[in-house]
C-alpha cells in the first residue's frame, strides 16, 4: 500500500524558486500559504485549492522525483538517508542538479505519510550545496521548521474533505442511476437510503428516497414519467441532505426547468420528470459497468432569471457550484451577472412583500 504524499507549503514557496513548469502555479501556492495561516474560511481556500493540482502533483523536477520514489511503502526498497540526522530521519532525494529531504518518520508526520520537507540545488564540495545548508541549520536549530505545520494540515484538511464530498456525491449519481434501471427493468419501486459522507458520524440516513415510474403508450412511442419521493430523515444535516437531493435529479435530469416540484407529505418533495431513452441507455451502462458514465455528472442549469436569495449562502454556492434556493421556490446555479438577467416575478413580488 502507498504512503500519503505531500510536500510542504514551505518548501513549494521557498525552496523551489525556479525549474516550474507552470509558474503561475507557484503564485497561487504562495497565496495558498498565505492563507491557511489567516482566518480565512475553508470556502476561500478552497478556491485556490480548486485550481492547483495537489502538491504531489505539481509538476518540478524534484517533486517528480519524490512522487515516484514513494510510489508504495518502500520497505523492500533501500534509500539514502541524510547522513548526521536521526530524530527524525530524512531521505535523500536525487535529480538533475536539485535535492532534497523528505521523512517518513512516524513522530514527525505520523503513519502511513512521507513529506517532502527541503530542497535546493547541487553544489558539490561548497558550502551552498543544499545538504551542507540543510544538515548544519537542523542541527543548529532543529528539524521543526521543516515539518509541517498548522499551515499544512490544514491544506491537507480541506483538499481531504472536497475529495470526501466529491467520492460521496460520484457513489449517490451511480446508486441513482443503478436504482432507476432496477425500477424500469422490474417496474417496481425501488428506494435509496442516503448515509452522510464520512468520516461524519450521522447514524440516521439523511434521505430516503423512493423511485418510481409510469409508462403511458400513446401511441407513438411509450413515455416514461419517473416520480422521485425525498423524505428528509435527518433535520441536523439541512445542507448535505439538499446536496445530496441535488445530486439525485442532476444526474438524472440536469435541467432544472425539466422538472415538476408536486406537492409531498409534510416535508417530503415529489419530483415528476419525463425521462428519455438518453438516460435509461445511460442508466443501463452504469448498471452493467459499475462506474458513472461521464456524461452523467452534469450540475443543474445556471439561472436564466435573476432570482432573490439569502446573501450569505452565495459566496459558498459560487465557490462550491452548487444550487441554492431562491425566495420562490425554485433552485439555481449563481454564476451568471444577475444584472444582465431579467428579475423572476415571483422572486420580486415576495421580496417587496419583505418587511
């Protein structure tokens, strides 16, 4: 099984100064740190994070060097460790004319991790050769500005949990979609039971959500009208319950409009939409493969109208490009300028209505 690797912010910001392939890169890197370390919310780290590979991924040459040596745990494979340094150990890391340190050790990055921690350029036999810089300021000063930080985690954290978020929301499309090819195939109702994304610790389901269909033959072709019954189970997790909810009728009908909200029991909503042979063939495919077609992760229309909603749900709905719920009733995609868009009537008459 492969190590978890990552290379420190210090490191990307300072140490790598030149050899980027992508130099823009390293800017947006440099805001990135800048960042983590303030009161800036996740949301707007994220924006950031949204647009750079992941640190293992950046392409340098030493990165490169570093990803591929940690390929997998490296017990059957004999490495250079820096020569003087113990607690913790580094490794030596080779390439053209950069090197650097990297550690595994279980007390400085805990199991199951490498970081790459240093890295500067070749200078053999001077005193400017990184190794030489390295050793003598670890041993002057300790190890502890190498590893990583609050800073660190916390990047870690926040690309961990958009990668959590978009497994979870990939796993409910498919089960979607498997569901809906039950439901055609045997014509029976079939229901999901929505869990919230680990590592949460939800033990009610946030949804429940019940499938069924109604072919009607008139005569031309055989249409096929599909109601979607959501019971909210789980009031505590308002937000993921309506991702979740999001995700269920994007994968299945990405326009919004397609759509017909019809009154539910209580807090429950019934979705009604017809349903083509696009879909089902979809349907069909992601049932026999076990994987979600490409062609099925589609987000719901951005609005065509420009519509009243809550002002501190927008920044995250921009960022995250998620639906929200606007004052009537309908949900929407804020990406488009809503001052090029004509005001929703329903929208306007309830916000005038507003004490």
């Amino acid at each position: 099984m492969g190590l978890i690797r990552r290379v420190t912010l210090r490191c990307i910001c300072e140490d790598l100064q030149s050899d980027w392939a992508h130099i823009n890169q390293r800017r947006q890197f440099a805001k990135l740190w800048e960042l983590t370390q303030s009161d800036a919310p996740d949301s707007e780290l994220w924006k950031i994070i949204a647009t750079l590979p992941s640190s293992v991924l950046i392409d340098h040459p030493l990165v490169n060097s570093f990803r591929a040596a940690f390929e997998d745990d490296g017990k059957h494979i004999r490495r250079e460790n820096v020569s003087g340094l113990s607690d913790p150990h580094f490794w030596k890391q080779k390439t053209t004319n950069w090197r650097g340190a990297a550690t595994d050790s279980i007390s400085a990055v805990g199991t199951g991790e490498v970081w790459l921690c240093a890295g500067g350029l070749r200078a053999k036999g001077d005193n400017r050769d990184f190794y030489n810089q390295f050793c003598s300021r670890v041993k002057s000063n300790g190890a502890s500005r190498f590893l990583p930080t609050a800073a660190d985690r916390r990047y870690q954290e926040v690309e961990e949990k958009h990668a959590r978020q978009t497994a979870w929301k990939s796993q409910i499309q498919l089960s979607a979609l498997i569901c809906l090819h039950e439901v055609i195939v045997s014509g029976k109702t079939n229901t999901l039971h929505i869990p919230a994304p680990q590592p949460r610790d939800v033990e009610d389901p946030l949804l429940h959500v019940t499938f069924q269909i109604e072919q009607v033959d008139d005569g031309d072709e055989v249409l096929t009208e599909l109601t979607v019954h959501i019971h909210f189970s789980n009031p505590a997790s308002p937000n993921l319950a309506e991702r979740a909810k999001q995700a269920i009728l994007n994968t299945i009908q990405p326009d919004y409009y397609a759509w017909n909200l019809l009154p539910g029991p209580g807090t429950d909503e019934l979705w009604a939409v017809d349903v083509n042979s696009q879909i089902l063939g979809i349907a069909m495919r992601a049932t026999e493969s076990g994987q979600l077609p490409a062609s099925s992760t589609g987000y719901w229309a951005p609005a065509s109208r420009a519509h009243y909603t809550g002002k501190d749900y927008i920044v995250e709905a921009r960022v995250e490009g998620e639906a929200i719920k606007s004052l009537c009733g309908s949900w929407f995609v804020p990406t488009a300028d809503p001052d090029k868009l004509p005001i929703c009537p329903v929208c306007n008459e309830r916000f005038q209505s507003l004490p």
